[in-house]
C-alpha cells in the first residue's frame, strides 16, 4: 500500500476541494478505476493516459514519437466528437472515458475467462475457479504460508458466492463479471466495502480508527517527520471520513469514503482535461486544442529508432 490519492488539483478543483475530501486512491473503487497511477499533473500525465486510453493502449502510446501521437490521437478525436460538430464536449469526453473502463473490464474478464473455463462449458464454477487459483496450495499446502492462502480463499469463496446470484456455486459470464470487478455492481458493494474494512481493521473491532486510516498508506518507520500529505488525511479523517465524530469509520462511513455516491470519476476527469487544454475557454475542444496538448491525453515517447512498435485497428 503506498500514497496515492486522486488529489483534487487545479484552480478547476478549488471549489469542490472545499466541501469534499481528497479520495484515497488506493482504496477508492469505482468504474473501474482509471488508473493505479498518481494524478499529480506537476510530477507526470501517466493519470491522465490511463483514463483517457485505458491502462493497456496508454503503453502503446508511450512507444510512438510525438509525431505518431498526434496523428492517432486526431483519428481518436473524430471518435469522440459524436455529433460530428468539430467540437469536444466534456459530455462526450466523458462518455469516451467511461466506454474506455468498459473496455478494461469486458477484455478483463475474457483474458480470465479462458483461463478459468477449464471444461469449456461457458460457465466457471467456483471449483474450476478454486483449483486453477489454488490448486498448488490445496495439493502441497505450504505450512510458512498456508495461512495467507486459506485466508485468501475463503474471501474468494465469499466474493464469489455474493456475486453467484441464483447460489448453484457456477457463474455465468455476468457473475464472473461481478466477482472480479464488483465495485461495478451494486448487488456486490456491501462486499467491497467489508474487504475493505478487513484489510484495514488490524485490531478487527469492526470499524476503522484514525492510527488505522492513516496506517494502511503511511508507514512512520523512514520518516521522522510526517509529510503534509499525511497531516492533511489526519484532518480529512477527522472533519470529513468520521462522520459522527466518534472517533472511528463504521461500515456506511467507510462506503462513504470509497463508494461516494455523489462523485463521478470520469465527469471529473473529463472537467481537468477541457480546463487544461480549453485555450479559447469556450468550454469545448477542438481537435487543434487537443493535439496541441497530445502529452497529456496521450503522451509518446520515442523508440530507440523512432519507430511505431504497436498499432491497434481500434485506431
């Protein structure tokens, strides 16, 4: 676990950092999430790649030469403008954003299918899934680590049984769907939210204390002073997570915190990049405005020869 949040920057984001806390990163889930990365526009555009192409087509991007990039991008911008006005809304950049997370899951789940479906039915049950994720364990349990693999099981076992909707223990492509990415369900919330809660719960009371929040993304032992990252959560822990101001996260407050019913990853994603790349401020982009800022939509990085070593026919 390390220290990345979604930290709301920018002038864009002044207002809404007044009244909402920053979203912890790590631990935030949502549809699905648009990048492990960072979003700190001052050290790296990697956050704004990751969103705007997904995580996979972002690599391929960073193994083009700007000039490659620019050109890719403008065929993707014909894509996004889907009234073909010649305009980009954030509208429709959001849109672009969230079929770009769909996309993550759907190739997501086929990838895993293919390896879970040992029998080819078109159905993984929870012993096809159990065998091929555990199945060393369960031959030759290792004593050093058994307890770390059973653990790991029996919460898979849970997930998949929550996510297995008509309980016959066997998941259709939909169930599967929801067992490995169930923030994109509601039926499966409760079971992101109490994961969540285990994982950093360490005295397992049931509920999340200002020394465990802080815990789970800050070890004190190579630093003697807290950086201000760190003291900022301290306040957002208080004045914000804990609700109720008893001093401890319960179960809605911790959904609160990682389910946040009133924020929108890809709506506040697609504001950034109109903000930052809207040269006239008329509040939409033209394809100029955004090749212009190609390095943060995209970004390239040229190869030792300059070529282009991936190409896509999506683009």
């Amino acid at each position: 676990m390390d220290k990345n949040y979604l930290l709301l920057i920018f002038s864009l984001w002044a207002l809404c950092a007044l009244c909402k806390p920053t979203e912890k990163k790590d631990r935030v889930h949502h549809d699905p999430q648009l990048s492990e990365k960072l979003h700190d526009d001052s050290q790296s555009f990697d956050y704004d790649h990751d969103a705007f192409l997904g995580a996979e087509e972002s690599k391929s991007f960073d193994q083009l030469t700007p000039e490659e990039s620019k050109e890719r991008l403008g065929i993707i911008v014909s894509k996004i403008d889907l009234d073909k006005d010649g305009f980009v809304t954030e509208g429709e950049l959001t849109a672009w954003i969230k079929k770009t997370q769909r996309k993550y899951v759907y190739d997501n789940v086929e990838r895993q299918w293919q390896e879970f479906d040992m029998n080819q039915d078109g159905f993984i049950s929870w012993e096809e899934y159990r065998n091929v994720t555990y199945g060393t364990y369960l031959d030759d349990p290792d004593p050093d680590n058994s307890f770390n693999y059973k653990q790991m099981m029996v919460r898979d076992e849970r997930r998949f049984k929550m996510a297995d909707k008509d309980g016959d223990l066997i998941a259709t492509k939909e169930e599967f769907t929801a067992f490995l990415h169930p923030e994109e369900y509601d039926y499966m919330k409760d079971i992101v939210v109490l994961e969540t809660m285990e994982d950093i719960d360490k005295n397992a009371d049931g509920v999340i204390d200002l020394e465990e929040y802080i815990g789970d993304m800050y070890n004190h032992d190579n630093e003697a002073d807290e950086p201000d990252w760190v003291k900022t959560e301290r306040e957002q822990f208080l004045e914000f997570r804990d609700k109720n101001r008893d001093g401890k996260m319960d179960k809605e407050e911790t959904k609160d915190w990682i389910l946040p019913s009133d924020y929108d990853h890809a709506e506040a994603e697609a504001r950034h990049l109109v903000y930052e790349s809207d040269q006239n401020k008329d509040g939409k982009l033209t394809r100029e405005e955004i090749v212009d800022k190609y390095d943060l939509f995209v970004g390239s990085q040229a190869t030792d020869f300059g070529e282009a070593l991936v190409r896509h026919d999506e683009f």
